[in-house]
C-alpha cells in the first residue's frame, strides 16, 4: 500500500501537482492514522506561527518587490557604472554587483535577470562585450547575492535548521565577496582581452548618479546598521524581526513617495501602485508559508522514524571521512539546486542534511552558507537549472547555447564552492569576530 501511495504522489509531482500536495499527501500517509497525521501538521503549523523570525518573510519580500518593481534597477546600475565604467572590464564588474544587490533584497534569481538583463546585455553589447560572454555573466549573476543579509534565503534556512540567523547574516559576508571577486576578476580579464569599451571616469556623472541613488544604496546600512550597530561605536539596536519592519516602511516611503516610482493608487495596469506589489508579494510568501508548514509535517514523521540516522548508517561504512562527506553533500545539493527552486530545496532538504552533518563535525553555520552556496551555483548548473531556462527565455536563445555561455562561469564558481566548502575559517571568522566584541548573541 505504502508502494502504491508513493508511486501515485511522484506520478502527480510529475503532472504539475502543487508542491505543498506533494508534501502533505506524503506526510498524511506515511502516518499510522490520518488522525494523527492531521493533528502533526496542525501542530506544526502552530509552530510556524508563534517562531518569533516568521514576520521577517512577509516583510523582506514586500521589500524585495516594492525594489523589483521601482526603478531602483536604472538608478543602481547608473551609479555602479559610474564608479567602476573606467576599469577594464569595469561593465562587467558593475552587472555583478548590481545583480548582487538586487538579489539580496528580491532573494530570487529569475527576478534579477529578468529586471536587470534587458537593460544590462545592449549596453554591454554596445560597448563590444562579446555576447557569449555577456550572456552568461547576466545568467551567472542573477543569483550572486544569496548570501549576503538580508537573503530571504538566509532567513528560511535559519528557520528551519533552528540555526541563529544572526550568525547566518554574518557568516554569508566573506564567501559571499568571493564569489564577487571571482566573477569580477574574470570580467577584469575579459575587459582586457577584448580591449572593450571604457566609461571614462567622471566625478561630476558619479556624484550625481550616486545622489539620485542614495535613498537606496542605503538600505543595507539602514538594517545592518540597526541589527548589528556599528562596531565600537554602538550595539545592535532592533532585532531581525525589528528590522525587517523598518526595512519595508523605508522602502514603502522613498519608493512610493520620494522617487515616486510606485503609486499609491493607479487605474492604468502598466504603472505599478502599492496594492498590487503587496499583493504579489503576498502571493509569493502564501506558497512559501503552505509549503513550510506541510513540509515541517513531513519533517515530524520523518524525525520520528529516524529516517535521518538510517541514511546515516547507510552511508558511514562507504564514507569515513569529513571531506568525503563534504564532496558527496556537495554532489547531491547541486543536483537539488538545478532541479528544485531555493525555497522548496531549504524547507525539503535541510531537515535531512542538518543531522547527518552534525555527525561529520561540520558547524551548523558552515553549513548553511554550504548550503546556500551550493544553491546558488545549482541555479546554473545544466541540464535544468533554472536561470538557465529564465535567460534562455528572457533573451530568446536556446537553451543549449545557455549551457555553454554560462559554462566558463559556472567552472569559476565551483572553484570557489570548494574553497568555501573546505575553508570553515571563510564561513566563521566574522562570526569569531563579531561574537568575541560582545556584539554577538
């Protein structure tokens, strides 16, 4: 019967079935009685309900999408070409960081590319970037910026590992920057290999870029500044919850009522105004929170059959060691990052994971950057990543030809996977830092 149950769930996965279905039709079988079953996930949802980090969700993605449908993608861009047009391969660099950026806040790859790759790729075509090049690096960077705070990824993994945010926000810095750093270099190399075209550096042009940004470019110090204060000079002053709250009425104010981009009522469809971004917005964190809650379900059965330390028994006579662990945990989330989108991954995946690393010694904050960052790159990885289908879509090329522009970027971005997945000391030493200040929790 158990057979047939599974079978009949993997059958209406693969018809389109929605994912929270999937995951609560599994949870409601594998218990003894549907009574039961019922009971758990009511359970858990409570649980979901009263977790003091859940406001942060619906607030961060209101945030993320008051960004995405404002033109604080022009203004972004404005300002990074301006600073950093003069460098060879400076374009490049001011794609990856604008990316960056943006995802950070939208916390969804498709999102950046979609809002960013129409008005990056013709002036890096204008400006004799081959288009090879142009086009993976668009693709490539649409999910650069998971790892900085305050990722709503970073959020959902702190939840539902149990793992400190806080530290999470902290941790994700470094390797984060390295990732900026490779793809940067690489765009440096490019520049001077194809002898690209130059923004000549213009103080007035940056100034002026950069104070029509300033509402903006001040969003990561507004929560930052507020959940870690500045260092030595004052503590933390809010909580996560706190200024997820302030983040999204900031952002509510200087786009709805300084820069004017989004209305606060609009009859004409094409002009965005606050009720429909709220109410997408709302769409978007609805699926997350079923899923979350379903899933959390499943977890529950999955604990109490021990499923977790039955893999583990599994897998211990063939690996003994820490770092055959880490390459094999390393294999299986890239396969999850190409065939499952971020959020579905964290709420399925990390309840398995968390306590069969704990056993290879592997520290919990590590591992969520491990993670994210595999997930990241798994975005990119083929046959069916997903910016790969969204740029291939988006720019009107097939997708195979997507597989080999990206390919040279998703090679660099496995080196430093594996830098990051080797070196705890990236994920932690801000985290040592911030906690030996008295800063830390």
């Amino acid at each position: 019967m158990g057979a047939l149950i599974a079978l009949i769930l993997v059958a209406l996965a693969l018809l389109g079935a929605p994912l929270f279905v999937v995951l609560g039709g599994a949870g409601i079988a594998n218990f003894s009685s549907t009574d039961t079953a019922l009971v758990v996930l009511a359970e858990e949802h409570y649980k979901l309900a009263t977790n003091p980090h859940l406001i942060t969700i619906p607030l961060f993605t209101l945030s993320g999408f008051l960004m995405a449908e404002s033109k604080a993608a022009d203004r972004l861009v404005r300002v990074s070409r301006a600073l950093l047009g003069w460098l060879p391969g400076g374009l490049g660099i001011v794609v990856v960081a604008s990316c960056a950026f943006f995802t950070t806040f939208t916390g969804a790859s498709g999102v950046t590319i979609i809002a960013l790759g129409g008005l990056l790729f013709p002036i890096l075509m204008k400006e004799k970037y081959p288009e090879s090049f142009s086009l993976g690096l668009i693709t490539s960077s649409g999910s650069i910026g998971l790892l900085f705070p305050p990722s709503l990824p970073i959020i959902l993994y702190g939840i539902v590992a149990g793992t400190s945010i806080d530290q999470l926000f902290v941790a994700g810095i470094v390797p984060g920057m390295l990732f900026l750093a490779v793809l940067g270099g690489f765009s440096l190399y490019m520049g001077r290999k194809h002898d690209v075209v130059r923004t000549p550096f213009d103080a007035g042009e940056a100034l002026r870029a950069t104070w029509a940004a300033k509402w903006e470019l001040l969003v990561p110090v507004v929560v930052i500044v507020a959940i870690y204060g500045i260092p030595g000079v004052t503590r933390g002053l809010v909580t996560i919850a706190e200024a997820s709250a302030i983040c999204a009425l900031y952002l509510v104010v200087i786009e709805v009522f300084v820069y004017g981009d989004i209305k606060v009522f609009s009859r004409d469809p094409e002009v965005p105004d606050l009720y429909k971004v709220t109410r997408e917005a709302m769409v978007m964190v609805g699926s997350i929170m079923i899923i979350l809650g379903v899933a959390l379900g499943l977890t529950n059965y999955l604990v109490q059959e021990e499923v977790p330390m039955k893999i583990l028994a599994a897998i211990e006579g063939h690996i003994e060691s820490r770092v055959s662990f880490l390459l094999l945990l390393t294999v299986f989330l890239l396969i999850v990052g190409c065939l499952m989108d971020i959020f579905s991954a964290i709420i399925v995946v990390v309840p398995l994971i968390t306590p069969i690393a704990a056993q290879y010694d592997v520290h919990p904050v590590h591992l969520g950057v491990i993670f994210l960052a595999n997930l990241e790159i798994g975005y990119l990885t083929p046959p069916v990543g997903l910016n790969l289908f969204i740029s291939s879509l988006a720019f009107d090329r097939p997708v195979v030809q997507l597989y080999r522009m990206a390919l040279p970027f998703l090679l660099l971005m496995m080196v430093a996977l594996l830098v990051i997945t080797f070196n705890e000391g990236l994920s932690l030493w801000l985290v040592e830092r911030w906690a030996s200040s008295g800063a830390g929790p």
